[in-house]
C-alpha cells in the first residue's frame, strides 16, 4: 500500500492535439504521464469544446471521475462523478433566445439543434455514434451562419444584445451565454484553494496544457503555460508569458509532448520521492 505525498499541483489540459491525437484520437503515447498523476494524486482537469456526453466516458476512461471538467469550450462545467449537468437547462433557454431574433437573421444560422444526427456526422466528420453525442449540447450551440457578411454583423449585434457571445472556430461560429476555458479554470482552482486553505496546507501551482488559440488565455493564467506543438500552426501560439518564463514549448505534438511535459514536471520537483510506503 501506498500513500502519495501531497504535491500541491493541479493540471488542465486541452483535448484534441493535445492529449489526443489529431488524427486517432487516441491518448496512448501519453499513458505514463497519465499513470504518474493519478500515483501522486494530482488533479487532472479536463477542457475542451466536446460536450459532457463526449468528456465524461474519456474521464472515466483515463481514470479522473473525480475531477471536474470544463466542457463546451468554457461554456459550462461537468461536475466530478455526473455524466451531464445536474438539471442544466441553459441550452433550452440559449436557443428560445435564438427564436426571439428577427426571422431573417434566425433562419441565416444553422445549428447543431437544427441538423439531424446524419447531418451533424456529415458535417463534423463523426461517427454516429459520436455525433450523437456530441449533439446532446448543455451550455452552448455551434453552428454555420448562411447568409453574407452584412447580415452576419447584424446578427452579432443581435446576439450581443440578447447577452449571446459568439466565438469562431476554425468550423463553426458557436454561441453561448459567456465564459471560456480561462474562466472555468479560475472558478476550478478557487475552490481547490478554498479547500486547501481550510486544511491549511499550501497553495497550488496550475499548469495548462494546450495547442490552440482558444487554450491562450488558459496558458497565460497558468502558473506554468505548456503549449504542445501543433503541426497546423507552424508559427505557434504567441504569448506574453514566454517573457517571463512561465510559459513552455514542447516540440512533439499531441501526446507525445503532453507526456514529456508532464514526466518533466513531475522529476523537476521530485514528486515520485514523495510516495512512501504505508
């Protein structure tokens, strides 16, 4: 039996590219990262655009139920040991706000809640299976704006007025009431520290794991900013932080580098010294 030193650590990690791969999805190459902070008990957040019932399956799976996730982009938080919001209803009242805009600007966007499950697939690139679930949406509605440039601008007007935030992916334009990934970062560690003050043990260092623009200010707000290389983006992420040294760069992309990132982080402070046997 073991007992785990108490490292004062937390990690939030962007999914695809990241800890995923861009092309299998698969998390294997980072399998060792992964075993050492579940061994020493270290919080693994997950924060990605997939909805709850595409997070919560792959939380389970690596081994994290205990851990809240940041779904939908920021949108919205998965609670640790749920498998969807516990009696969300911020979707229902996202997209009444949607049919209560003028109908010519309502009928010009084309949402995920507008499609079909083939379609969704057709469109995203999923299974069935998967694009089923990634339709199962709480906190926010991804879609495609059909009409021209003039009507989009009237349609963010809309959307702003209405306290709709719209953010552009490299697909989909995706609303929401607001929030990111940075935010839901802050609110996840202010009650850890809340927690760790009561027990009166020390603060925690955040790291962030990420490859994407949407993961920038998650990193910048890191005690630690890792950015995993991304293939697609030769130039990389341009950062503040990388003038003040908390942010760092690793050179193989997807999991490969998440591994390293992590497993140096943990020899860096000797963490794996601190288990002991019980």
């Amino acid at each position: 039996m073991t007992k785990a030193a108490d490292p004062a650590l937390i990690v939030f990690t962007d999914l695809d590219g990241t800890l995923l791969d861009h092309e299998t999805y698969s998390h294997a190459p980072a399998l060792p990262a992964l075993a050492a902070l579940r061994r020493l008990k270290i919080p693994l957040v997950l924060a990605s655009s997939k909805t709850a019932a595409e997070i919560a399956p792959l939380r389970a799976e690596l081994g994290f139920e205990d851990c809240p996730a940041i779904v939908e982009n920021g949108a919205g938080i998965l609670q640790p040991g749920l498998i969807r919001p516990d009696r969300e209803r911020t979707h229902e009242r996202l997209l009444a706000a949607l049919a209560d805009l003028p109908i010519d600007l309502r009928r010009n966007f084309s949402g995920f809640s507008d499609w079909s499950p083939a379609e969704t697939g057709a469109r995203t690139g999923l299974d069935p299976r998967a694009a089923a679930r990634a339709r199962q949406r709480d906190f926010s509605e991804p879609g495609l704006w059909l009409g021209d440039a003039d009507g989009l601008r009237d349609f963010m007007a809309a959307l702003s007025f209405a306290k709709i935030t719209a953010a552009q992916g490299g697909r989909f334009l995706t609303l929401s009431f607001g929030a990111n990934k940075a935010w839901r970062m802050r609110e996840i560690v202010a009650g850890f520290f809340a927690g760790r003050v009561r027990a009166g043990k020390a603060p925690l260092t955040v790291i962030a794991l990420g490859d994407a623009p949407n993961d920038v200010d998650m990193l910048e707000q890191a005690d630690i900013g890792i950015v995993i290389a991304n293939p697609a983006q030769p130039g990389g992420l341009k950062l503040c932080g990388d003038s003040i040294g908390t942010i760092r760069r690793e050179t193989r992309p997807g999991p490969q580098g998440w591994n390293q990132a992590i497993l140096a982080v943990i020899e860096e402070r000797d963490l794996e010294k601190g288990i002991l046997d019980g």
